[in-house]
C-alpha cells in the first residue's frame, strides 16, 4: 500500500529530514556552539518547548487525541516557560535601570 499510494517515499523523506535536524541540533549543542551563547537554563526551556511542539505535532500528525490530563501537563509546561521569560526579562529591566552614569567611588585613585 505504501509504495504503491507514494506515501513511502514521503515518509522516508520525512524521516530524513527527521534525523538530520535532530542531528545538527544534538551536534550544535554538544559542541558547545549554543551553550557558549546561552545559559544552561535557557537551553533547558527551549528544550522543554521544543519538545511540547514535538508532542502536539506528533499528536496531529498521527491523529493522536490530547486527553485532558495531556493538555494540562502542556500548558503548565508553557505557563513554566512563558513565567522564566518574564521574570527573566524583569530582571534584566530592573538590573539596567539601576545601572547609574555617575561614578560610584568618590575617592580618587591614588
């Protein structure tokens, strides 16, 4: 059935593609390429995220119903990212607006 409808070559394709993606992605944070420009935490939450979009893709793709314990595992995981973002980022507000201009040792340099 596979070969006759042309849905093995799509499939193989697919799956290429697949391998090669994850591939690069293992290699490019193996080799410290991603780690060297982002924290470990960060990686862990894009990796978090990256894996939900695995599972709901997966889960459209192959027709896979989302049960609702399912739907409520992905949006506590997407509150846990969408809250580290914006604390991250409230940090950072906070950290360059008490960055101040004026020098803060008034002694001078002897």
């Amino acid at each position: 059935f596979l070969v006759r409808s042309g849905l093995l070559v799509s499939y193989l394709g697919i799956s290429i593609v697949n391998g090669l993606a994850f591939t690069a992605y293992n290699l490019a944070s193996t080799y410290e390429y991603v780690l060297s420009r982002i924290s470990v935490v960060h990686h862990a939450a894009l990796n978090c995220i990256r894996r939900l979009f695995a599972i709901v893709i997966t889960s459209i793709a192959f027709g896979v119903p989302i049960t609702l314990l399912s739907a409520i595992g992905i949006l506590v995981s997407i509150g846990g990212f969408a809250s580290f973002t914006h604390f991250k980022q409230e940090k950072t507000k906070r950290a360059k607006r008490s960055t101040s201009y004026l020098p803060l040792n008034s002694v001078p340099a002897s």
